[in-house]
C-alpha cells in the first residue's frame, strides 16, 4: 500500500473528521483501464474548485496495488447525492460521507469487470478495514448504489449482485483467516 495523501482543500479533502466509521462503500472509477495515479491526480486537480467535488480514501488498482488517499479518520466526498435510500438515511446518516470509507475499484472494460489482482486486493482492504472498525461484510459493506439508489456503482456488482455477495463472502472468510492467525 502507497500512502500519498490529497493536498487539504475544500473539493476533495476537507480536513473533516469522521463522526464514526459504520460502513465500506465500494466504487467504481468509471473509466475502462485507468490506473489508480490518474484517479489521484484526477481529485487533486480538483483542489482548485473547478471540477466539483470528489475522493475517495482508497484506490485499488489494476495491478492490485493500492494508493491510500486520506487517512481513515477524515471524510472522503465518495457518496453525495441529493437523495439516499431509506436504508442508508436510517442506518448510516442524513450525510454518509461522514461515517463512511470509500474504497475505489479500477476495472478492465466498460462493463466494470475486476482483474483478479484488483478484486483480491480489494477484499484483503475491505476485510482489513472490516477488523479494524468492527464492522460485518454483510451488514457493512456496501455499493454506492446501495447508499444512492440511483447510480450503478460499481457497474459490475450492480449488474451481477452475486458477484458482490462472493465479494462479501470472500472479505468475511479472510477476517476468520485472520482471526484464525492472531489466536493462535
């Protein structure tokens, strides 16, 4: 993992804290191929307001690398919107982008589809940051389109919810993994 922190601004990382962490949310970048230090450069460029707002706290790339954003106690702007399900406004906040850490998935094609190395890493992330804040992959750990309601993100997940379901599956079973090591 590359720690490479965004430069503190108003459009992409306000230097808020955290109220608490009740959730993961998984991304997509939307954009077939691109590689996470182009998404970083693309939410540091926005440091100067005229792009909108946008971040992310993690990005896993193609290759299965991961480039940390902002540390896990700032709020990241990952799930703006101007509506929430009924689901994310009773379980997370009337604002999740305050109790919520964002991990962004690179994908092969337009379809959103994972190389094995992104999803791998990804789940390792997620059952990580699971630990870490207490959190359970199939009450926690969640889509974007889950929290919005409208935006299918990550495309591939929200076509083929099996899929993310195995992804859940696979973060639980690497946190029992883990569990399985640290007591022994």
């Amino acid at each position: 993992m590359i720690e490479k922190f965004l430069t503190i601004n108003d459009y992409s990382r306000p230097n808020r804290r955290l109220r608490f962490v009740k959730a993961i949310i998984i991304h997509w970048v939307a954009k077939p191929g691109q590689r996470a230090s182009s998404v970083w450069q693309y939410w540091e460029n926005r440091k100067d307001g005229e792009s909108g707002f946008g971040s992310g706290h993690y990005i896993v790339d193609l290759n299965g690398s991961i480039l940390h954003c902002i540390p896990d106690n700032e709020m990241a702007y990952h799930v703006g919107s101007k509506q929430y399900t009924s689901y994310a406004l009773k379980t997370l906040s009337p604002y999740p982008n305050n109790c919520t850490i964002a991990v962004e998935l690179t994908h092969l094609d337009s379809e959103g589809s994972f190389s094995d190395e992104t999803f791998d890493a990804a789940a390792k992330l997620t059952a990580k940051l699971c630990h870490k804040y207490g959190l359970d992959p199939f009450e926690n750990v969640m889509t974007h389109k889950f929290v919005v309601g409208w935006k299918d993100c990550p495309k591939w997940f929200s076509k083929h919810p099996y899929d993310f379901d195995g992804f859940r599956s696979k973060v639980k079973q690497l946190m029992l993994q883990s569990f399985v090591k640290l007591s022994l």
